[in-house]
C-alpha cells in the first residue's frame, strides 16, 4: 500500500480569496460541511481560515473597531475580507511526503487538515478525515492478510 500523501489527498479543493468576504467563507464551509479553506491568489496559497476563524472573525473586528472608535460599533460579516482574518503562515506538505509526516505534524500541531502545495501552487488537502481513510485501510489490508482478527 503505497502511504504517499498524493494517493490519499482530496484533489477537488474548495478555496476562498483573500478579498471575499467571510460571510462567503461561512456559506462554503456550511455547504460543503469542511472546517478548513485554502486562501489563494493568482492560483498560489497564501493562507488558509478555519471555522474557528470565521466564527470569531466578526467579533474580533468589532473590538478592534470600538477600541480604535472609543464606542461600540457593530460590523457586518459581508464586509470582513477573509485576508484579515485568515492565517498567512501556512504549513504544507508536497505530495510525495508521506502520510506518517502528515500524521505526525496534524498530530503535533492540532491541524485539522494540510495543504498539500507543489512548486508554488495548492495541488490538494489532506484532513483529519482523509487520515482516517489511511488507518481504515491499513486495517481492512491486515485483516484480509490474517495478520489482525
């Protein structure tokens, strides 16, 4: 069983820019039930926001925007741009890293997912879910050799 990143990533990468809003983010992580989206730009990562993120995003603007103003101010979603709340140094993999890299730097670092990024460009995501898949059948593979009953 070939345990290359490339054999197990999602190829079809839902992705937001930098400029769009994070009501926008929300509605595709909702619609598409994920936590993680690639920021990208000019087809390059750079960044990626979480639900976590999104969730607090507006909350953070408006205390930043009441301490800069002196009173409160409210701050609509639809004109937060995910560039401001998005993470920018974003750690990757290649494809042909392995899959125990993955495990071991999701596991270290409480990612829910990587992107996995050749010469520059986001190529696909791995996630927790996409690991899952791994053990799954890495554990099926050993039962069918009678080495795990």
């Amino acid at each position: 069983m070939e345990l290359t990143i490339e054999r197990w990533m999602k190829l079809t990468v839902h992705t937001v820019k930098p400029l769009d809003s994070v009501a926008h983010a929300r509605a595709l992580l909702e619609e598409h039930r994920i936590n993680q989206l690639p920021v990208v730009q000019n087809g390059k990562l750079v960044g990626i926001v979480t639900d976590r993120d999104l969730r607090d995003a507006g909350r953070a603007v408006e205390i930043a925007a009441s301490a800069a103003s002196g009173h409160a101010t409210k701050v609509d979603p639809e004109r937060i741009a995910v560039e401001s709340v998005m993470t920018s140094n974003v750690m990757t993999l290649k494809p042909t890293d392995t899959i125990e890299q993955a495990a071991e730097l999701m596991r270290r670092e409480r990612f829910g997912a990587i992107p996995i990024v050749e010469k520059g460009t986001l190529r696909g995501i791995l996630t927790r879910s996409d690991l899952l898949a791994v053990l799954l059948a890495m554990s099926r593979r050993m039962r069918q050799e009678g080495g795990v009953t």
